[in-house]
C-alpha cells in the first residue's frame, strides 16, 4: 500500500477540545487535533526530517532573529479549540510576540513550514494547504529533502496560491520575510549520508 494515502489513526471517538488534548497523560507519543479529532502522529519523524529542521532553524534564525522568532518541533500551533497542530518550523514576527504563550503558539504566524515524510505526504500537501489557510497564516512552506524542493504557498484571500517551487540550487526567498535566504542544497549539505 502506499504509504503517502495511509490515513491517520483516529485515537478518540469523541470531539477533541484544546482543554482535552493538553490534560492528556504523556505517553511518548505526538498528536494533533484535527477538526476535533484526535490524530496520532507516528512513526516519529526520521533523523534526516529532524536534521533538515534543526538546519533550517539554524540558518533562518542567523539571519533573522532581529526581527522574528524562530521555533521547530516540537510545539502546539493551537489555531483554535478544535484545531492544534504541530508544524516542523514556525516564524513569528517580535511585533506579534504576544501570540506566544507558555503553552503553545495561540493564533496564526507569519510563516509555518513542514518537512515532508513518506508518512506525511497526503496530510501536509491536502488538509494542512486547507487549515493553514482557514486559519489566515500568511506563508506555508513544503520542504521535500528526498527530492531536495521547497513548495512556497503564499495567503491570497482565503486559500493559497502556490507561488514556487525552489529546485535545490534555487535561493529560496519571502517577499513577506525578507531576511530570509537559502538554499535547499545547502541545508541538506549540512546533513551526514545515514544508513538505512
């Protein structure tokens, strides 16, 4: 079967509120709460995923961090009671600061991205497309490190338009976020050949 059309497994029956999911027992796992559904994330994210995260965050926040937050997983993006999600990378502007709370990122940022596995594939490029843009977050980003893109989708109304598709030699770029600058060649350079 393939694996990108695997649908998530519903972990609870009943509607899921905010106040639900954060009274939940630790148990090792990840969720998100989607349309008031509780939806297990798994398997975890691959050491390639975490490492592609951690180079992004890095190089974004060395030429950003005047201006924006930069925060990887894991974190709650609660974009209502019945909508938390747990995006790979989050950009919030310091003018919006106040959106960060203790518990989580409460409202839309400026920039969401997530990384993309073969278990999350039909998840990040369908339903997130749709609630990212329900919930009025400016800029989504896609990054594919098996093929080495970046899909830019940027707010125009109430659904995103894909703007770009960045090949890996391709600076990426943000007419929203200027400070931004990259290439998907050099954060996946930074990344060791792992085994299988």
């Amino acid at each position: 079967m393939d694996q990108t059309n695997r649908k998530k497994p519903i972990v609870r029956e009943t509607e899921v509120t905010y106040e639900i999911y954060a009274s939940m027992p630790e148990d090792g796992n990840r969720y998100e709460v989607d349309d008031g559904v509780l939806e297990l994330m798994s398997p975890s994210p691959s050491s390639t995923h975490q490492l592609l995260s951690a180079a992004m965050r890095d190089t974004i926040n060395e030429s950003c961090r005047n201006e924006y937050v930069i925060i990887y997983a894991p974190i709650d993006l609660i974009l209502s009671d019945r909508e938390i999600r747990q995006p790979d990378l989050v950009m919030v502007h310091h003018s919006r600061m106040s959106i960060i709370k203790h518990r989580g990122i409460v409202g839309a940022p400026d920039l969401v991205v997530e990384i993309l596995s073969p278990y999350s594939a039909r998840r990040d490029k369908l339903r997130k497309v749709a609630v990212y843009a329900k919930y009025g977050i400016p800029e989504y980003w896609i990054a594919d490190p098996a093929n080495g893109t970046l899909e830019q989708y940027e707010l125009h109304g109430e659904t995103y338009s894909l703007t770009n598709v960045y090949q890996p030699d391709d600076p990426v770029r943000s007419e929203r976020i200027p400070c931004v600058s990259f290439t998907m060649q050099e954060l996946l350079s930074r990344i060791p050949k792992l085994e299988d």
